[in-house]
C-alpha cells in the first residue's frame, strides 16, 4: 500500500513539474566586502544531473578557515539553493560557507539527497588547499529535511556506505559539529508513524516498507559516542516534523555521552519563530561553536 501510495504522489509532483510551474526568483546572496563568490561549482555529477554549489570564501589569509555546508529543506521534494540566507553570523566569524544543491525526490529517491550531501563534503575535503579550508573545523546545518540531511552528512563520519559517486578521499572524514533546525531524527518513523508523512513515503520509494533501509537514512541509527556535537533547536507545536523527533534525538545523544544542545521554541511552529526568538536561537547556535573552539 505504501509503495502504491509513493508511486502516485511522485506522479502527482511529476505532473505538477511538466504543466510549467516557474521557478520562484530569489535575490543573490549579500556577503561581506573582502569575501569572493563562486556561484553554481560542480562538485558531483550522476547520470547527467549536476550536483552545484555556492561558494563564498572569506579573504585568503595565512590560516585556512572554517567552512559551513548548509543545506536547503522542502521535504526532499522542493526547495532550491537559491532560497537561502541568514549566513551573516557565519560570515562575521570568518567562515567560508558552501551552499549546496541536491537531488530532490522527482530526479531520484533515497537515498540520492544522502549520496550528494556526502559528496559535497568530499568535494571540500579534496579542494580544500585551494579553497584555504581547515578540514577540522566543517560544519553542517540545515532546517527540515536540510536538517535531517546535515545530521546524515555528519553522523555518518567515516562510514562510507553512500560515498560510491564521489571521487576518492584520502584522510578521515569527520566533520565538527551540526546545527539542526527541526530536521527529521528517525525517517521510518515519520513515514509509518501515527504522523505519517506523505513526503518522507514519497523520498523512501520503494524502501518504505523495508525496515533496514529506512534505519540506514535515519540519523537516529548512525548515533556513537564519537559523533561530532549536535545543536538543535524545535519547535513544540511544529505542525509538520513531530516535535518527538528531535525529544528522541537528544535523548540518544545524551545516551551515547555526545556533546549536543536541545533548544525549545515553545508554540514555536515548523521554523516559523518570532522574529526576536529567531535572533536568540541562532546566538545560541553561534555560542555552541565558540564553545567547540570553531
């Protein structure tokens, strides 16, 4: 039933592409004087499709610079890039920022958005004397679906099981830290449990109903004592990821002894936070880093 059900709803959204819905316009990034774009860089390609990125790169000095890969929501079936901002608390902290691309849902199904994330880091990992990157200090963030997608990105650390489209990377692969806005904690859950989202059965495809590949893309499963710290912030009336989500997530890294922060947005709705609460929540989040030394 439930692939029956993701079948129609990838219709329904390849219907919806095909009758010519445009492209909302966005208004370029602003970034500080001193700072450099690079705009739509290539850092993966698969089956035709080209994964891109935004670059904004801080002045070269002597010591390479943290960087930032942040990563759009939209249910894993919207959303662009482009629709990004908020990135000047990172810029006044002199970090480089990488504002990643993805396969959404109607170019392929789970777990490609996963794939792609990694692969974006790699790509900074291999480029980073070019780019003055500090391989140490990478952070990951992201809000909804971005959210569960950095936490995949980063809990993942050296396990490269969804590594098989990006080229060869010779050191370690762990990242800093995570930032994770409201981002889903446990897909199987959300796609079988009493909050059933047809956004989450659409991304697992023809997975949906097999408990060891819906684990697999979970960020709840990839949780180790040696995880990189994690700062999530949530709403509790979140209308659309179950506040539960990210109860759950804090639960297990507290369990597993890993360094994270847990903040509550009371009555606060699926990222929709009063604008003063909003400013609060993201000093936080910068305070989390100061306190990593990033």
């Amino acid at each position: 039933m439930f692939q029956i059900l993701s079948s129609i709803l990838l219709l329904v959204s390849l219907l919806l592409s095909a009758v010519g819905l445009q492209a909302e316009e966005f208004q370029p990034v602003e970034y500080p004087k001193g700072y450099s774009a690079q705009l739509n860089q290539i850092y993966v390609e698969v089956n035709g499709w080209q994964g891109l990125m935004d670059l904004y790169l801080p002045p070269r000095g002597a010591a390479p610079t943290p960087v930032v890969i942040n990563i759009h929501g939209g249910g894993w079936n919207k959303g662009s890039k482009e629709s990004q901002r908020g990135f000047g608390s990172f810029f006044r902290r002199g970090y480089a920022v990488a504002n990643i691309s993805y396969r959404l849902v109607q170019v392929a199904p789970a777990p490609a958005a996963v794939e792609d994330v990694r692969c974006a880091l790699i790509y900074l990992i291999n480029n980073a004397p070019d780019l003055n990157i500090d391989t140490q200090k990478i952070v990951f963030t992201g809000s909804s679906a971005g959210g569960h997608l950095a936490l995949m990105g980063g809990l993942l650390g050296n396990d490269r099981r969804f590594d098989g489209n990006c080229p060869a990377v010779q050191q370690e692969i762990r990242v800093a830290a995570i930032i994770n806005k409201y981002g889903v904690a446990d897909v199987g859950d959300w796609a079988h449990g009493k909050h059933t989202s047809r956004s989450a059965v659409m991304w697992l495809g023809a997975g949906v109903d097999d408990l060891a590949f819906r684990r697999s893309v979970s960020p709840i499963t990839h949780i180790k004592p040696d995880s990189p710290p994690v700062f999530t912030v949530h709403g509790d009336a979140d209308p659309i990821v179950p506040y539960q989500q990210s109860v759950d997530l804090h639960k297990k890294l507290a369990e597993m002894g890993v360094k994270n922060q847990f903040v509550t947005v009371a009555g606060g709705a699926h990222g929709r936070f009063p604008q003063d609460r909003n400013r609060e929540v993201t000093s936080m989040s910068m305070q989390f880093l100061e306190s990593l030394g990033l």
